[in-house]
C-alpha cells in the first residue's frame, strides 16, 4: 500500500477514535442521564483550545496569531488540562442550567451557549485568535519522538485508541454500576428516583461533569493531530453529529456508540470526500448537513432506539405482574434472575 | 443617546414579533420549535422569490406572513404531529424540530448559494422624533409591529379563538374536556405563531438590509433570551422582554461593539435565570389565564 493511503488510513482511525470518544461522552449524558447538550462541541473546543495555549508557549512577540496565556507543558499535561478544562466549564454550566431549569428549558440554554460561545471565541481576537484560529499547535510527543510522518501517525492511532479504549472502560464501568442505574432512573423518572433518596440534581451533575472531561479530552486529541483550530471548527451542528450517531447507533448503549461514530462521522462524512465535486462551494456541504439532518429523522421513525438498542432491563419479583415500563411497553417474559 | 434608544426600538420591534410568536408556539402546542429561525429566514426567501416576479415592497411583509404560516403549519401536520402521535419524547421533539431547522437552512444554501440578499424598500425620507433618527420605512415597521401585536393582542383577549387558545395553553386536557377542539386549536396555534415568525423574517431581513441562509437561526439567541425573559409561553412577558433585550443589545453594541450583542442578550439572560427562572411576567400571566 502506497504511503499515501498509509497516512489517509492512518488519519480516518484517528478520527475514529476521537470520534468514538467524544460520543461516548455525549452518550452518558444524554443516553444515560437523558441531559440535551446542544453544546456539546463548545466542550470539545475548550479542550482543543486550553491543549493548544499549553503547548504553543508564550506568545512571541508579532506573532502571526494572538492568543491569551501560552505555556509549554510537557506530554500529557496538556491533553489532561484540555479534559479539565472540559470538566471545570461544565461544573460552572451545569451549576447554572441544570439544577434550577427544566429539561426543555435546558435544550434551549445549551444551544444557546453553544452559538454565544462562536461569537465570542470570533469577537474577542485576543482569546484564541478569533476567526482566523490557532494554528501551528505542537503535536504531544512530536520532536521528542523523532518519528517520520506517517510512523507518527500511527504513533497517533495507538495514542487515541488507547485514550479511546480508557473513555470506554471508565464509560462502561459508571453505566454498569448502581451509579449507572441511579443516572437511568434519573432520565426515566426523576421523581420517583427522588422519592427514593436518589440526589437528582447530583447524579445530573455528576454525569455533565464526567460527559465534559470526555468531551475535553476528545477536543485536546483531535488538536493534537490536526495542529490547528477555530470557531468554524465547532459550529453549533457539529454537536448534531454526535447526537445523529447517537441516534443511528443506539442511545444508552455504549456499543452503539461506538457503531454510531464509525457510521456517522466517519464513514458517511469521510465517504463524502471520494465523491467528485459538483457545484459552487459549499453545495456539497450544505447537502451533507441536509442529509445528517434527514438520516436522523429518518431513525427516529423508523428506528428510534437505533441499530444496537438499549438492553431491556426487566426486572419481576415473585407475585406480582410484569411491570410497565417508562416506555409505555410492558414486559413481555418474566425474565426473571437478570436484575442486579 | 436617545439615537441608540431609537436603534433599541427597531430592534425590539422585530423581536417582539419574532418572540410573541415563538412563546406561543411554544405556550399552545408544547413543541420546543428550534427551527424557529430557519423558518424566518425560510419566509424571507420565499418573500425575496416574489418580490423577483413584481410583487415586492411592502406586500414583501404580508407574503413572508402566509408563507411563514403555511410552512409552519406543514411541518406541524407532515413531521410534528405524526411524531407526537407516535410517542416521541420531548426529547426526540426538540431533536426532531433542531434536525428541520439544520435541513432548511442548509437547503437554502444549497438552492441560493452564500450570497448576501435584500428586499428593497425605499427609506424614504430621515425624520427625528424626539431626537431619535429614524428613515420612514424603518418607522411603518416599527408601526407594523405594533398593529400586529395589537392585533393579536386583541384576538387573544377579545375573542372566543383566543380563549380557547390560552385554555389549551394553560391545560390542554382540562380545555378537552370542556369541548374544545384543541387539535384544530394547535393547527391554528401553528398558523399564527408561524405567520408572525414570517412577518418577523421579512420584517428583520427590512432592517438589516440584507440577508443570507443563516440570519433568521442568528437570531435564536435574542428570540429566546426575550421568551424566556418573559416567561415561555407567556405572549405579553415576550413583548417585555424582546423591548428589554432588544434596548439592551443596542446599548451594549453602542458602548462595547456590536459584535457582542448576542453575548449580552445570552448575559442578560443566564442573569434572569438565575434570579427569576420563571420569567419577568409569570404570575401576571398565570392570574390571568386562570381568570379571564
């Protein structure tokens, strides 16, 4: 195989695995815990940025690009402050949107800071270097390794699979957990979890914040390979792709996740490229937000718990009927012995 | 001073129109319609295509309205209903509306490019009423707003329709109950709010002076920082608040820059909601509601 085709594949995992990342975040936030990020990607961006002021160094005098800060942070301190900073924002915006506001009321706060935080990051030049973004941000290793370009690709690759692999065990072992059930209780039925001592609003908190260290770290790795990064780089639809890998992979299940961001951002979106193109600019762009737009419409009718569905969890006690789920459906075999 | 006022007028008188109707949307037919804007913008095209055949001007504003109500109440019959009627969650719905809103603004670019439009009105002549500058288009827009929410103010205070649609509001299953045909209430709820989200895209598209595929989803941020300051749901908490958030936007864009208008309205309105979550009007409102 050429070295080109190397280095494309090489790229396509990378974005696999950041892709992966950052939907399994969003999965345990929505999925799970049932909170409408709409912001989601302004989590990402402020990992990728806070990777990027950490390792550009302080900003030389007439520089080509304007930034605040500026450290030269040794691996992996940067990739950590990048998840950090994803953490620390949602802390704050979680403190403010989610214990006091109803969940539609929500939707609508974080779509907002999401298309705030673009103009902002845009406006003030002084931040991030406004519109025109960071560039020449260092890559984690890059002049110690001494690699050549595609061996440090792939040096890439097994760096983000194994972040990607982490986010999951941790992922996996949090909705498995009694923590996991109490964060599905919450989504299913906030008040009865409340009756039964479940502290909703802390579970909600906890599942935002540990959502935002993923979503942090994923927007650190992804600057961290593609060495540059700017507003138009997290448009408030950019969260739209990970909820329509959600959606097309299956919601609440972690593996569906996984199958959602191999479908959606990298199959479909990178498939896109190999196709010739037609038209002004932006057409081919325009008709792809159209066709993510229709896909999701089109697994929420006809698939709504997508490919890889949530695991019905279906509990019976002895002498008493088959419950009825949040759902609406009722169970339909005593299956009884599943339940934890 | 009193030049930045006028400005924060104009503003808010668009997004009043714009509010009012997104709350009712909101209030009547309990969909979160976060396409809201794209169907602003969607109006403002279809006016634009008219206006290209002779029928331009004012009537600009009266055919974005219808077009505005048709598409609203399309995407209420075709997509919205169905959804609901399948048991789609509040979830699923705001992900539903944020999907058509992605798919219309970006069918618009795909048919029209990223070219920059405008709908041309004469200014006619520049007048100051009490030192405030204003042209003569700018000003009829500014009246227009106010008849229409006149109007609607009148129509829900005065009339049967309005009563029934404030009932539904305020408890869709109780309005059932008492004969009233909240489904062809909703459809009309659609056709209102989506005739005045019309209106607004024409009127804004007016103001600004020119327009392309993504101005009416700009402007989701001051529409739902004025519904939500109001209290969603609440029409007369929206028209206060699109007067405080429009004023208030100009002022910060006079004294800061202008590029920091949406960054104060999404100020103003983290503050309201950490003070009074339930809006500036919400008790006002629900007396109301309950007693007339």
């Amino acid at each position: 195989m050429s070295a080109a085709w190397q280095f494309y594949i090489a790229t396509v995992l990378i974005y696999l695995a950041v892709d992966v990342t950052a939907c399994l975040g969003l999965n345990l936030q929505y999925g799970y815990t049932g909170i409408l990020n709409f912001a989601y990607i302004a989590f990402v961006a402020i990992g990728g940025y806070t990777y990027a002021v950490l390792t550009l160094g302080p900003q030389p005098r007439g520089s080509f690009q304007r930034y605040f800060f500026g450290a030269s942070l040794p691996f992996p301190l940067p990739i950590l402050a990048g998840a950090a900073a994803g953490g620390l924002l949602s802390a704050v915006l979680g403190a403010i949107a989610l214990r006091r506001l109803r969940s539609d009321y929500q939707a609508m706060v974080f779509l907002v800071v999401s298309l705030v935080a673009t103009s902002v990051v845009t406006n003030a030049v002084g931040l991030f270097n406004g519109a025109a973004g960071l560039s020449v941000i260092p890559k984690p290793l890059g002049s110690a390794l001494n690699l050549s370009l595609l061996d440090y690709q792939w040096f890439y690759v097994g760096l983000t699979a194994a972040f990607a692999g982490l986010t999951y065990l941790v992922v996996h072992r949090i909705t498995g957990s009694p923590l996991g059930r109490s964060l599905r209780a919450v989504r299913d039925a906030e008040h009865a979890a409340a009756a039964l001592g479940k502290n909703v609003a802390g579970l909600r908190m906890t599942s935002f914040i540990v959502g935002g260290v993923i979503a942090g770290l994923s927007g650190a790795l992804l600057v961290g390979s593609i060495t540059a990064w700017s507003p138009s780089a997290w448009l408030y639809q950019e969260t739209f792709v990970f909820f329509t890998a959600l959606i097309v992979g299956g919601t609440a299940n972690n593996a569906g996740a996984i199958l959602g961001a191999i479908l959606v951002p990298v199959v479909f979106l990178e498939a896109v490229r190999f196709l010739p193109q037609f038209g002004p600019p932006g057409l081919t762009e325009a008709l792809q937000w159209v066709a993510i737009g229709t896909i999701s419409l089109i697994f929420l009718w006809f698939w709504p718990r997508g490919v890889l569905p949530e695991r019905r969890r279906v509990i019976t006690l002895p002498g008493l009927p088959a419950t009825a789920r949040p759902d609406g459906s009722v169970a339909e075999s005593p299956a009884a012995g599943t339940a934890p | 001073m009193l030049t930045t006022l006028g400005f924060g007028i104009q503003t808010a008188s668009v997004l009043a129109i714009a509010a009012v109707g997104f709350t009712v949307q909101f209030g009547v037919t309990n969909v979160l319609n976060l396409a809201y804007g794209d169907v602003m913008t969607a109006s403002a095209f279809a006016a634009y295509a008219l206006s290209g055949v002779g029928v331009g001007g004012w009537w600009s504003l009266l055919i974005g309205g219808l077009f505005g109500a048709l598409f609203s109440l399309a995407l209420n019959h075709f997509l919205y209903t169905p959804f609901i009627r399948r048991g789609a969650s509040l979830f699923v719905m705001i992900i539903v509306t944020i999907s058509v809103g992605l798919i219309t603004q970006n069918l618009l670019q795909a048919i029209w490019g990223s070219n920059f439009f405008s709908l041309h009105l004469s200014p006619g002549a520049t007048i100051h009423p009490l030192g405030m500058v204003f042209t003569v288009s700018q000003l009829y827009i500014v009246l227009v707003a106010v008849a229409c929410l006149l109007a609607f103010h009148g129509l829900l205070s005065t009339t049967k329709l309005g009563k029934a649609m404030r009932a539904t509001a305020a408890d869709p299953e109780l309005a059932r109950n008492s004969g009233i045909d909240t489904r062809r209430i909703t459809s009309l709820a659609w056709m209102l709010s989506g005739f005045l989200c019309g209106l607004a895209g024409v009127a804004l598209t007016l103001e600004i002076g020119s327009f392309d595929a993504g101005t009416g989803g700009a402007l989701l941020v001051p529409i739902i920082a004025a519904a939500v300051l109001g209290g969603v749901g609440h029409p007369y908490g929206a028209m206060l608040g699109a007067l405080v958030i429009g004023i208030a936007t100009e002022f910060a864009a006079t004294i800061i820059s202008p590029t920091y208008k949406d960054a104060v309205a999404f100020a103003v309105l983290i503050v309201m909601l950490l003070v009074r979550p339930q809006g500036l009007l919400a008790e006002i409102a629900t007396t109301k509601a309950v007693a007339a």
